[in-house]
C-alpha cells in the first residue's frame, strides 16, 4: 500500500451515543458468540467493548480490529437514520462538496498521491457521492475513470489492471468483507498503481479522546482500525506487485 491516512468522519451529526457495558448487555443481551475469526488476523479472541446504536462493539484481542456484532443490515442502518436525523449514509452527501474541512481534506489526499509520482490518467475513487476529491483531484490532472460508493463496488465488475491509482476515502468501514473489498481494488490497480486509503483510525486522537461517544460509531461502520500490525499483511491485499 503506498499511503495510509486516518482521520475522523466528518458530519456525524452529532448522534453519537454508547452506554455503559452493564446497562447494554442487561437491554441488549451480550451475544455468545462475536462472528468468528477477525477477518484480518483470523484471530478468534474478541474483547467486547459496548454498546453503540444498540450494537455491541468488539475488537480484535490481536491485531485491535474493531467490529460491529451482529452487523446491521443496509435496512436496519436505513432505519436507524430514519428515526434520528434523517440521514442516508449511503447517499449522496449534499453537504460534502461545499464542506472546507472535506475540500482541504481532499487538497491534502491529493498532495499524498502526487509525492508517490506523476499522475496518472486513470483513477478509481470509492466514496461518498459527491465527493470533493473527484473534482480537486481533475483539476490537478487526474482523471476520475469510475467513482463508487463501497456498496456501488460490492456490485460491481472491475476491468482488470485498469487503473492507476485507487482512492478510498471512509468507505472500507462499510465493506461486508474489507478484504475481499481490497483484493477487488487490487486486481483494478495496473501492477505499478497506487493505492491512498483513508479510514477512521482508533488511533486518532479524537478516537482516544471521545472513546464510546466518538463520532466515528456509526451503524453504516462495521469496522473500525488500529495501526497496530496484524498478523495477516491486509494492508498487501491492495498492494500492487
Ligand atoms: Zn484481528
């Protein structure tokens, strides 16, 4: 992989919420089981964490993976916004483009794929639609050959060995599998193409900071990352060569 950014989801609206583990296993019922193997490490140890949205969190007892269990369906994430804000987090994101947080967030991806060489003609760009980055990117010579949401990837056939770079931008969190995400993108990237991931990262300083009322616990996220290696190279399943 050649860049690796984490940050913070922006417009989360505030409705971030967690409760104590107690009170959540009491209402919630603490599953016995957590869904298996990490899909990371393959590491069966989960430590659960709490509750959020009324989804228990667990991570990763190996490589910190954090993942929602049960995951929620598209429908009962569609659900959840529908009785909060309202809110399609698979939709067009209409406040993203006039966004100066997210148009200086993209400015700086775009500054990340530049230090790893000239541009290539060719991008795949999985993330929100609407996205700045599409348009920040063209002007610095870019192309932006196919724009996806994760969803829109799941479903998707890719040209193989297309493109020369593939941008992800807080999209991974939402894969049913990142690594069968990763390795799709994989197979996109011409054998010298770049891959820029940004995801949340629990290594962020406001991850630290708010623990279970950070933002960035959202239903749509069945995933979450640490820095921390793992014992599976996952980051190499989009790695070109
Ligand atoms: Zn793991």
């Amino acid at each position: 992989m050649e860049g690796t950014i984490g940050t913070s989801p922006a417009g989360t609206d505030g409705h971030a919420e967690s409760e104590a583990p107690a009170e959540a296993s009491a209402r919630a019922g603490r599953p016995a089981q957590s869904g298996g193997p990490c899909p990371l490490c393959e590491y069966e140890a989960w430590a659960y964490l709490f509750v959020s949205h009324g989804i228990p969190v667990y991570r990763c007892a190996k490589c910190g993976l954090t993942r929602l269990y049960p995951q929620p369906t598209r429908a009962e994430v569609l659900a959840f916004y529908a009785n909060s804000t309202g809110h399609d987090p698979f939709a067009d994101d209409a406040h993203l483009p006039d966004s100066v947080t997210e148009q200086e967030a993209a400015k700086a991806y775009v500054r990340v794929l530049q230090r790893r060489g000239p541009p290539g003609p060719s991008v795949l760009l999985v993330a929100t639609a609407g996205h700045p980055f599409a348009g920040i990117a063209s002007s610095h010579g870019y192309e932006i050959e196919t724009f996806l949401t994760m969803q829109e990837l799941s479903r998707s056939r890719l040209a193989p060995e297309r493109y020369d770079s593939a941008v992800v931008i807080l999209e991974l969190e939402k894969a049913d599998s990142p690594i069968a995400a990763l390795e799709q993108i994989h197979g996109a990237l011409k054998p010298d193409g770049k891959l820029l991931l940004v995801t949340s990262s629990m290594d962020s300083w406001s991850a630290r900071f708010f623990g279970s009322q950070w933002p960035g616990w959202r239903p749509e996220n069945l995933y979450t990352w640490t820095a921390r290696r793992s014992g599976r190279p996952w980051c190499a399943a989009a790695s070109p060569g």
